[in-house]
C-alpha cells in the first residue's frame, strides 16, 4: 500500500455512523476514506449545526475531528467541508 487506496468499507461505515450520531451534525453528505500503509485520511462534507455563527461553527467542527481521532486513532489526518446541501 504504498500508493494508498479506500479503507475497508465497514470501517469507512463505523466512522460515518460516529459521525452521523454526533449532535453537531445535521446530515452527512458523503465522506472519503483513504488507506496509507497504517494511517488512514477522512474526508467529510456535512450539514454542520449553524446556530452561534461561523465562530461556534468552526468549534464544533473541531471537536467532531477530534472526538473522530480519538475514537479512531488510525484516522491521522481529516479534512472537513461543511455545506448545506450535497
């Protein structure tokens, strides 16, 4: 694995459900798992809980990240876009 390719489909599964129950998100959209060697990236767009403005926006953004690393600590980097709509 030295180029990368999609992590497998149920931890791609397990990680989109931790993230679809969390009470910052409204929708997920689509999410991307990608497989280096041990690490893996995450790529999210989602409907993130707007409320509060950009400032509390970009906090709760943060804390999904990180209770996602936590919880999934092969998960090195993640990228997360919110939207309103896919």
């Amino acid at each position: 694995m030295l180029i990368g390719q999609s992590a497998d489909p149920e931890f791609t599964a397990e990680v989109r459900a931790f993230i679809e129950a969390r009470p910052e998100i409204q929708k997920v959209f689509n999410s991307i798992t990608y497989q280096m060697g041990d690490e893996v990236l995450l790529s999210v767009k989602a409907q993130v809980d707007g409320t509060g403005g950009s400032a509390e926006m970009v906090r709760r953004i943060n804390a999904v990240e990180a209770a996602v690393k936590e919880k999934f600590p092969v998960i090195r980097w993640s990228f997360f876009e919110p939207d309103v709509q896919d």
